[in-house]
C-alpha cells in the first residue's frame, strides 16, 4: 500500500510550557500527565463538572512543554478554556498551528524522510532538509504507524510527493480508523460521559487524584456500569441516517461513519449497552456486527 498524507480539516496543537505545566494540566484531564507516554502518546480528556467530555486530547511531552493534540477543535476555543483555569504565573498556552497547516502521515515517518537530519525530543521529532524543518508527533489512527505533521503553510505538499507519498482524502483516513475501530476527535467523544467513552483502561486515571469532573468519573465506576458506550457497527450499505433503531426505539446516534470501496460502511455509534443482544437497524439496513472500541 502507498503511503498517503491527509490534510487534517480542522484540529489544534497546544504548546503548555513553563513551570507549572504538569500540575496544571493534572488538574485538568482525566489521564495521569506524570505517567510514562505511550508512543502514540497519552489520551486523556477534558470534562466539565458533570462528567461529561468537553475534549478529548492527545497529550505528548517534551524536555520544556507538554503538547496538547486536539482533533475536531480551533486552537482558539480550546485555549479560551483552558486560559479560563489558568491562574498559575509560570505556565503559558501557545498556539503551535498558527502559522502551520498540518496533515495525517499515514505510515512511519522514519521510513520517509530516513534521507534527513532528525532531532528528537520525547515524541516530537523534527526533520531538516537544509533551511526547512518538518514537525511530528505520533498519533493513535490507524492499525499502524501515524504522525501528525506541521511546517510552513503551502510547502509541505511539494515534499511529500518528491518522498514518494501519495496525497489521500480525509475519507481515506476515516476508512483506515475504522477499520482498526479506533475512537478520535470531538465528532466522537464530545457531549457524552468519560465512563461511556469505550477506552477507560487507556484514557483515565483512577489513582492520580483530582481533576475536573473527577467525583462523578469515580461515582460511575464504583457502581460497576454505564447505560451506553461507544462501539463499531458494520453495516452493509451507505449509512442515510444516524439512528439506530431496535424495532422502533431508538437506542443510539451515530457519531461517525465511513463507507468503504465495497459499499459497505463502519460507524461509531454511542449505544445503549441492553441493545448490543437485539437485532438493530440504520435506516433500512440491518447491522451485521458490533465491535469495541480501542
């Protein structure tokens, strides 16, 4: 398979530097800041008193920052938030995109640019081509290797295609994520609670101590059980409606969905945990499958 790049439509990097940056952003997310990053970074979410996820993030530390990856938002609204909260004098948001467009390199960055000088600092590795640098961080999209990559407006696209990569649509890149049943962006997650999100092992902490929204994320989990989650359903035909029904109750929404090249088509759904057993529908299609997400 070629190696695609896919301009992200509409996503924010945030810069927190200074300080005070881990113990403000323990205060804000549901994820230990302080614990071992994974390699396609540490998920986590923001919530509002009530448990509910505002959004969810991608967080990647550096020597001096922590990089805040958020898909689905402007840089602008999610710094007005956190700015909201932000009483510590040495810690400072910065707008990393503001002056980047960026792109999903779907494949291992390493591999393509191996003709470069690199400097890497924790997950964000940079690559020089003489005067021109190339930023990086990896992101979970897909069953396989994924950067998020940001330079100067308009000269990204010419490069790629001297390295060789093939120039992708933003349903390419839903196609491959859920495929591999993966959850991302605010389209997914926002509105709904922490507890329902389908990736609670790998996106909140149960020991780190306070956050936002934190007394209602504990109260869910010692009850032992949430009424909906997140899932994938395989449907056998272009999704037309984002109910889905059993018999003539509507027991999910679909958040996000794909078709794929045969016609067929994976959601995200956010459905009620009863209805897993029962026959269910998307418009007229019946719904062949039900997967977790990861």
């Amino acid at each position: 398979m070629q190696v695609m790049y896919v301009q992200r439509p509409l996503a924010s990097i945030i810069k927190l530097t200074g300080r005070d940056r881990v113990q403000f952003l323990q205060g804000m997310v549901t994820n230990d800041v302080n614990s071992q990053c994974p390699s396609t970074g540490l998920r986590a979410f923001h919530l509002d008193n009530k448990g509910t996820i505002v959004y969810p993030m991608t967080i990647h530390s550096t020597s001096d920052a922590l990089y805040i990856d958020v898909e689905g938002a402007t840089a602008e609204d999610v710094m007005t938030l956190l700015n909201h909260y932000l009483v510590m004098e040495r810690c400072a948001l910065h707008d990393v995109l503001s002056t980047s467009e960026s792109f999903w390199i779907l494949g291992d960055v390493h591999d393509i640019f191996s003709d470069a000088d690199k400097a890497s600092d924790g997950n964000l590795h940079t690559f020089m081509f003489g005067d021109f640098q190339i930023h990086t961080l990896p992101v979970l999209r897909r069953d396989g290797p994924c950067y998020v990559a940001w330079s100067t407006p308009g000269e990204l696209p010419a490069l790629f295609e001297r390295v060789g990569l093939v120039c992708g649509t933003f349903e390419d890149a839903e196609h491959q994520r859920l495929t591999a049943a993966i959850t991302a962006g605010c389209a997914d997650f926002s509105r709904i609670l922490a507890m329902e999100s389908g990736i609670v092992g790998s996106s909140i902490s149960f020991t780190k101590g306070c956050y936002i929204g934190q007394e209602i994320t504990a109260r869910i989990d010692a009850r032992g059980r949430t009424h909906r989650e997140l899932v994938v359903l395989e449907i056998p035909g272009e999704v037309t409606s984002l109910d889905v029904r059993s018999d003539e109750t509507v027991v999910g929404q679909i958040r996000s969905s794909c078709t794929g090249p045969n016609g067929e088509s994976l959601a995200i759904c956010h459905l009620r945990n009863e209805a897993r057993s029962q026959p269910l529908f998307v418009g007229a299609l019946s719904v062949n499958a039900i997967r977790n997400v990861v």
